[in-house]
C-alpha cells in the first residue's frame, strides 16, 4: 500500500500573513501612503494564498491551522473590502470608531487563538501574542483618534509579521536540510505531539 507524505502548507500560509503584515505596518508607520502595493498583497498573498493555506490544513486533519489560515485570509480581504467598496460606491465609508470595534473583535479572536498555541513553540507564540497586540493598538488607536499610538502599532505590527517570516522560513529550511537552521523553541511535551506552526 502507497502512502504519500503530504506537505507542510504551514509556511505558505505564514509567508502571506507576514509578508503583507509588514507591508501595512511600514505605511502605518508612516513610511509610505497606502497604495496598489499594499491592496494586491492583501488580496492575492494575505488573503487567497492563506485561504488556499488553510483548506491544505483541513485535507491533514489541522482544526488550529485551518481555522487561523482561512480566518486571517479572510481579514485581509475583508480590509481591502473596507478600502475598495467606499471607492467604488458600493458602501458608505467606515468612520473611524467603526474599524476599531472591527479591529477589537479580531484582536478577541487573535487572544483566543493566542491561547491554543501554548502548547506549539516559541515563536508561533510570539507570532500571535504580538498579534493580539497590534489588533489591540489598532483598536484603541483608531477609537480614541490617537494618530501616535497607530503609528507606534505599524513598528509593532512590522516586528509581528516578521516574526511569522521568521518562523516561515525556519520550517522550509529545518525541513530541507533535516536539521534545525533556525530555532523556534521547540516545546518539551511528554506524551503529546505538540502543534505545528501555523498563523
């Protein structure tokens, strides 16, 4: 009987995360206007590259990772949605008291996740604690009108999405080379298999 080794979608789904995770927070830290660059990303690489991510990690049996992959593909396509439809007359904008209580909810659900990867390694971790983080400055930015404190999100939101890069890439190369290149802080855990990374 054949048994074919299924590949890890882990890495996709986290590149597209924190690819265009960094790409938002370099404008929101002020470094350049939101543009085409920041929308495309958003649309094809953050949300269908990890809603394709996710559907692989339902095939192999992964509820964390499927739900977090189609969840925060659907985020950011749900952001573009926020951005186009006003522009194209579909929808009255969103003030922005509105996108904070937006950015709330992801952040209660992010905290929620947050708690599912105490058992996965370090960096997964820190990949979704800092993520709570930026949903929560976000929010609180954007409803108190608190144009400094958005800005120091975007820092903040650049250090998080290059974190899911990081851990992106250490699982292709500790993969590839069969041997760990990069560290991730694998958990120590008797008798459990522990979570893979995934965000």
């Amino acid at each position: 009987m054949h048994t074919n080794k299924l590949a890890n979608p882990g890495p996709l789904g986290l590149m597209g995360f924190g690819m265009t995770t960094v790409l938002l927070n370099l404008h929101n830290a002020g470094f350049f206007p939101l543009n085409s660059a920041i929308i495309s990303m958003g649309i094809f690489f953050g949300g269908l590259a990890q809603i394709m991510a996710g559907l692989l990690e339902y095939k192999k049996g992964n509820t964390f990772g499927m739900t977090a992959f189609i969840s925060y593909g659907s985020f950011w396509l749900s952001l573009v949605g926020l951005l186009l439809l006003p522009r194209l007359g579909l929808a009255e904008p969103t003030d922005a008291g509105v996108l904070g209580i937006y950015l709330a909810l992801w952040g209660v659900f992010t905290l929620f996740m947050f708690f599912g990867t105490l058992r996965a390694n370090r960096v997964l971790q820190f990949v979704f604690g800092s993520l709570t983080l930026l949903f929560a400055l976000l929010a609180i930015g954007n409803i108190t009108g608190n144009h400094a404190l958005l800005n120091f999100a975007g820092y903040e939101g650049i250090i998080c999405g290059a974190s899911a890069i990081y851990l992106a890439m250490a699982e292709v190369l500790n993969e590839q080379f069969g041997r760990t290149v990069l560290p991730i802080g694998e958990p120590k855990v008797n008798n459990v298999e522990p979570i893979r990374a995934v965000a």
